[in-house]
C-alpha cells in the first residue's frame, strides 16, 4: 500500500477480499531487523516462530457482519526472513445468513483491538463478485476485471473500518 514519505511503515497490515462465498482477511506482521528480530529468532525459530507472529497477528482483530460477531477461522502460518522477520496468516469465514439491509447491503465492520495507542493498522479491501456501496475510509477503485477495491484504508481499536457491500454483479449496488 502507499504511504506518504512522512509515514513510517506499519509493523502490521491487512488485505480484505470478499466474495460471494467468503470473507477472507490476509494479515502480515513485521518484526523490525536487529535486536527485536534475533530475540525472537532465538526464543522461538521456524514453526514456533510462525505460529507465535501469526497469534500475536490475529488475536486483537474482530469481524461483525450486520451487527453480529463473526469467528474467523485461522489459517497456515507462514514467516520470511531476510532480516526483517514477517509472518503472514490468513483469517476467514463464510457469510452468515442474512441479507442485510432492505437494499441489501451487507455491513461488515472490522476492527484491530491492539494495545491502545498502537496506532492504525493499512487495510487493502477487494470485492469481487460483489459491489461495494460505501466504506469509512480509503479511495474506491473498480479495475478493469470489474474488481472493486477499497485502497488506503485504516482500522484501528478506535476506528474500526466499515464496509457496505452488496452480494451479486459489482455495478449493481443501489448507493450508500
């Protein structure tokens, strides 16, 4: 994701895809190279090390569609080491029944319940197969395979990103 030449980059960021089937949430968490890094190395290493950023990735972030609390299911823990460590989870859950709103619309809300002053975390949300009828933050994009992504967006304990978006053709929503 973009970020300003004044914004440092944030140890943890996230990808939103939705599809008619699935909400799916990638997170990735950097451990900075150094001192953080070969601590970690040294009390943990390979699956441990992998499981333990993938915890530590998963465990504050919290899912609501329409009001309700979602469980997300954990997926394969992954890390890379070049220096910096970065360990990578995926979260997921089918929709829950429902059809939203009387338009429709489905209200996801997604939010990172990290330690209070841990700042924003960079969320990327993409919607294929569905339209996007509004969001809390970021830009709207639909890119030439009619996929809509919502760029630069934000979540955080104190502002949870929100997402309304409609099941079906992108194209087809009926406004925010």
């Amino acid at each position: 994701m973009p970020a300003g030449a004044h914004e440092a980059k944030h140890p943890k960021r996230a990808a939103l895809r939705l599809t008619p089937e699935r909400i799916v949430l990638q997170l990735e968490l950097a451990v900075a190279p150094g001192e953080p890094a070969r601590g970690l190395r040294a009390a943990l290493g390979g699956e441990k090390l992998a499981d333990h950023l993938a915890r530590t990735a998963a465990l504050p972030v919290k899912l609501w569609i329409d009001g309700a609390q979602v469980p997300l299911a954990r997926g394969p823990a992954s890390v890379e080491d070049r220096g910096e460590i970065v360990g990578r989870v995926e979260l997921s859950a089918p929709w829950p029944p429902g059809s939203g709103d009387w338009l429709g619309r489905r209200r996801l809300r997604i939010e990172d319940e990290g330690p209070a002053g841990a700042g924003h975390v960079p969320v990327a949300v993409s919607c294929s197969g569905c339209a996007i009828s509004s969001s809390s933050g970021g830009v709207f994009h639909r890119d030439a395979h009619l996929v809509e992504h919502v760029v630069g967006a934000q979540m955080s304990r104190e502002a949870p990103l929100e997402v309304r978006v409609r099941i079906g053709r992108p194209g087809l929503s009926c406004g925010g």
